[in-house]
C-alpha cells in the first residue's frame, strides 16, 4: 500500500475497502523549545510553592498552598500532555470493514475508538472564523485541539483531525467521504 503525502503533517494511504490517514502532532523545534521552557519554569514555580507549604505551619496557608497547587497540577498535566503530543504524538484515521476507527497517540501509547459507519451522520467539516478568539486559540500550537472534521455519532458530536490547514482538511474530508460513498453508507 503506497503512502501519499498531503503535507508534511498528513499522509494516508489507501487500497480497495481500506483508507488509513496518519496525522502528525509535530511542530517546528523553536515552538517545541518554548514549550519545554513554560514546562520547567512551571515545575520550578511548583517546586517553590511546594516548599513554602512545607516551611509554613499557618493552616490558612496551608489551605490556600493546597488549592493553588490542585491549579498548578492540572495545568501542569495539560501542558505535559501537549508536550509529549508535540514531540512523538499522531492522530490515526482509518476506515476498513465498514468501522471507522479513530486513535490519538502518545508515542505508542492512546485508545482506539471505533464507530460504525451505519450510524454516522452529519460528517462535515468545522469552519470557525481566522478573526475569532476561539480559532486563534483552538489553532495554537500550545494547545491539543483544533479539530477540523466532526460527526455525529448517536447524538453525540465526535471531532477529530487536529490543527491541518483548511486545503488538507479539505482534501481529507473528501477521502473519508468517498470511502463511506464506496461502502454504500448514507452521510447526511
């Protein structure tokens, strides 16, 4: 099966009844340094807060060291995730036996999602607004999100295809769409 390239992130390859699209989570080395700069400036601005708590003996100190820290660690862990995505993270469509299967990897490590091709309807393409706040958030580099393509799978709205300029999302949506056509399955 021969592998073609849509952009330097996006590649797929496809044969009769079969369609895989790879997308990769890489971005350009200088973002990926600045990522990991916001990374070990926010594990030393933890690592002060955590050593001022274990200095205090003042329980409403503690107390305000203790919600700050729950903060602290959820974004954190938001920020890691991002950064393990950026350096070895992809996103896997595939289409094969009449399932769709939808996989975000963290090097080796994601779970797989599959969906039925009877029952997805309304797949289209998401189409936010280059002058609004969420497309400038949702399409930067320092977030996962972004997602281009969605569909509505039992009245739940899935999205994928994270952060691929508008002609490859285009070119995707058309090379899931045709393999769903081929399958005999009615998109709405």
């Amino acid at each position: 099966m021969p592998i073609k390239l849509l952009s330097e992130k996006v590649s797929y390859s496809s044969e009769p009844g079969r369609l895989q699209i790879l997308i990769l989570g890489k971005i350009e080395r200088w973002k990926e340094s600045l990522l990991l700069g916001w990374l070990l400036a926010w594990f030393f601005c933890g690592g002060v807060v955590i050593s001022e708590y274990l200095k205090t003996d003042d329980r409403d100190l503690k107390m305000i060291f203790v919600i700050f820290l729950v903060f602290w660690a959820y974004y954190l862990w938001r920020v890691l995730r991002v950064f393990i995505f950026r350096r070895g993270g992809n996103e896997l469509i595939k289409i094969e036996g009449g399932v769709l299967t939808l996989k975000k990897s963290f090097y080796t490590y994601g779970k797989s999602r599959t969906f039925n091709l009877n029952q997805i309807t309304d797949f289209q393409r998401i189409d936010l607004t280059k002058t609004s706040i969420v497309y400038n958030y949702e399409n930067g580099w320092w977030v996962l999100g972004g997602e281009k393509l969605s569909f509505n799978y039992h009245g739940t709205y899935v999205k994928f295809a994270m952060q691929i300029s508008e002609p490859v999302r285009d070119r995707v949506y058309h090379l899931i769409h045709q393999e769903i056509m081929k399958a005999g399955k009615a998109v709405v």
